[in-house]
C-alpha cells in the first residue's frame, strides 16, 4: 500500500451528494482506521443551472465534468457519483474503481403534505406532478392521461420545499426512492412505483467511486468497496444505453434482477424501454443471460442484446428524433 496516507474525496455540495459521499468516507474509513478521507465539496454545471429543465442544457457531463477536472488536476483522489449522472464514456484517464451496493432503484411518489392522496391514481384530474426526468414523465403520461406532468429543478428539499409550499402549484413530486432513503426521508414516500408502470433510470440507487485509471493505490483501496451483484446489473443497463447513445434528453428506462436458471445457474434479466416525450409510444424489449459472480463481458453483451432487440423495432428513430 502507498506511503500516502490521506485521500481527498470529491463531491457535489448538495445535501444528498454529501451524504452519498459521507456513506463512502465511512466505508473507507473503517476499512483503513490509520488513514484519513476529507471530503472536498465541488460545484457542477448542473447544480449552477437551475432554472432549465436538465434536456434543455445541452451538456452531457452535467453533474460529473468539475469533478472529473479536479480528479485530473490531483487536487482529489476519487470522487463519489450517483453512478446515473455518470456517462457511458469516461474522459481519458478516468475509470470506475468501484460500484456499491444498489439502494432501491424504483420511483417514488411524494404527495403533497395535507392531501389525502397516498398514490398518483387518488389524484384529481388535472393535479400536477413535479419531475425533472423526461424518462419519467413520458412513460407516466400513458398510464396517468389526466394528470399535468411539469419540470421542477433544484436539490431534493428545494423540490420537497415546492411541493409542500400552501400556494404551491404541485401535487406530488417523482423522486428517486434511493435519494429520499439517504436523506432519511423515507417517510415521505407514498407509492413505490413498481416496473410494470416506470422502468427506473440507467444506474438509478447505485453509487460509483471513479478514480485515475494509473492510480494502482487507489485501486487497491476501492476494491473493498464493490458490491459485485450491483456491478453486474449495472454494467448490463449501462452497456444498453451506451448502445443506444441516449442521454438525459431521451427517456430511456430499465430494470434488472438476478433469476434462477437450469442447475441452479443464475441468469440476469435485462429489460429496457426507449418513449417518446409524450408516451404516445414505447418500445419495450426483454433478454436473459447466464451470468456467474466476475462476468462482466455476459453483463455487457445482455445490454447490446436487448438495445439490439430495441433498435429492431424502431428505437433508434424515436433517438434521432429527439436529439434534432
């Protein structure tokens, strides 16, 4: 192990960013009691743009790119992610040292504090729901026509500060489920939303720790950290959207879970859906692959199986579309 005893970790400012980090700095530190993990907070593009919706900005790397530059700079030595911000494609020199164990990658639904609601089929007609994810809204639309889906930015209790405002415009709010357990919130929640209504996002619940590809040290570090089952399902949903080449412009969903195969065998299944903003359309498509513990090439080529099975029945046209 390096001589180096201290590790700078990087991390977005907002509350949930931090407390993700904070999860990490104490995995590594109880792993390495003698060494020390001081967080250094960082501002990205896309917390300093708040008044646009997150498709409107027209950057790829909108919660990942200053951390990335700080990482190449040496002023950090790994950053913390929700890996969902984290493109398919890494700048150079850059790379994953660890992904951890998935907290709930479903949607939740907030409602509103006072209304008697407790899910998005109680509202009234009319009602508006805040998300800032065309991924979710365009599926939603289909299931829910009479309700107003509207964009809503800012961090999470920004949002939930909106939501529960006596004047506020906002009936309930589509949040992650892993973000609102993080921050202790999970009494807030008033629907899981299951996948047969809203396939989840790429990497939704999951954390990742990227480091510099030559940093051997800090490799070696990490490795305590990875939660291989999280890895796989992971490395499978972001094969498919690295695929696809979609962003957070196009609503792109998925879901995985490990099932029993012959002899025992585990097969991971895949499923992933490509909508148009307006839910008028959406193509699902589904595979499964044997898939044992250190697989990661079976987990990336199940991804290209089911974008594959996408772009056969039109995927890519509803890509093209919304990218012009």
């Amino acid at each position: 192990m390096s001589i180096q005893q201290t590790f700078t970790i990087g991390s977005r400012k907002s509350q949930l960013a931090l407390a993700q980090t904070n999860e990490v700095q104490e995995a590594l530190q109880r792993a390495y009691p003698n060494f020390e993990f001081p967080i250094l907070g960082i501002s990205t593009i896309g917390d300093q743009i708040q008044n646009k919706p997150l498709y409107q900005i027209g950057e790829k790397s909108l919660f990942t790119k200053e951390l990335e530059i700080a990482l190449e700079n040496k002023t950090v030595d790994l950053v913390v992610h929700s890996l969902k911000d984290l493109p398919t494609t890494l700048p150079k020199g850059m790379t994953i040292g660890a992904i951890l164990k998935r907290e709930d990658p479903n949607d939740a639904v907030v409602i509103k504090e006072g209304l008697i609601a407790k899910s998005l089929e109680d509202l009234p007609k009319g009602s508006i729901v805040g998300t800032s994810s065309v991924r979710r809204s365009s599926q939603l639309k289909r299931t829910f026509p009479d309700l107003i889906f509207q964009s809503i930015r800012g961090n999470l209790n920004t949002r939930l500060a909106k939501l529960d405002s006596p004047d506020g415009q906002y009936s309930a709010l589509i949040l992650a489920a892993a973000g609102l357990i993080r921050l202790g919130l999970k009494h807030r929640i008033s629907q899981i939303l299951p996948p047969n209504i809203i396939l989840h996002a790429v990497g939704q619940g999951a954390l990742a720790v990227e480091c510099r590809d030559d940093d051997i040290h800090i490799i070696e570090l990490l490795s305590v950290l990875e939660d291989k089952d999280t890895k796989l399902r992971c490395t499978a949903e972001r094969s498919l959207l690295k695929a696809l080449e979609g962003g957070c412009s196009v609503p792109i969903g998925v879901n995985t879970n490990f099932i029993e195969g012959k002899e025992g065998k585990r097969m991971l299944r895949l499923e992933g859906l490509v909508a148009q903003l307006d839910g008028s359309k959406i193509i699902r498509a589904e595979a499964t692959k044997y898939v044992d513990y250190d697989e990661i090439d079976a987990a990336n080529e199940l991804g290209k199986e089911v974008s594959k099975l996408l772009i056969e029945q039109g995927a890519r046209n509803i890509i093209e579309e919304l990218k012009h």
